[in-house]
C-alpha cells in the first residue's frame, strides 16, 4: 500500500436501533451552505452532505460513527438536556436545526 493511504479497520459497536433517531435531523456549519442531513432508513443511519447520495454511518462508540464508504469519523454532540445537537464532521461543527428553521433558511 502507499504511506498515509493504509486501510483503516472499523470495528462497530452495538446500537439499539431505536436510539437511531436521536441523531436523525439536519445539521448546518454556520455561515457556510454546508449541510448535514442525517436520516433513519431501516436499522440503520445515513448521512446526506449538501444533497449528494446518503452513505451509511457505522456505529463505533458513545456518539460516534464512522462513514462506512471513506471510514471517516464523525462525533455528535449533546447539550446539558441530553438531545443531541451538534455533529462534528471533517473538523467543523455543524448545528442542529429544526425543520422550521430549515424551511426559513430556503432548505429543500
């Protein structure tokens, strides 16, 4: 292999598949038109970034995930009441947005 491009194993761990829908929403990085949306399709979670096809997120700790096709690593946030608010994905953080806001922001 080339250095720096090895294989990074995924080891998933388990995850009611009922706590899934903590983290489906969408997710914005502020001041930016990068969009997260974050969906429930069966037992498992997907991730949609600005419009392009959804890949699977695999559960590998405490609210993390990896990206099942490129193995990046993405960490959800909670807030004091516990809900999950934020997603931190390739070193930025995007915030969790109602549909309402969504809908104000012109989001489709």
């Amino acid at each position: 292999g080339w250095p720096g491009f090895e294989a990074r194993e995924i080891v998933p761990v388990a995850l009611d598949a009922s706590k899934l829908h903590e983290y489906a929403g969408t997710y914005v990085v502020a001041g930016t038109p990068l969009k997260a949306r974050v969906e429930v399709e069966g037992d498992r979670l997907v991730i949609s970034l600005s419009g392009d096809d959804g890949r699977e997120l695999i559960p590998t700790g405490q609210d993390t995930f990896a990206e099942a096709l490129r193995g990046s690593s993405l960490r959800f946030g909670r807030g004091d009441d516990g809900t999950v608010q934020t997603l931190l994905v390739a070193g930025r953080e995007a915030q969790r947005v109602s549909e309402t806001e969504e809908s104000e922001n012109g989001g489709a």
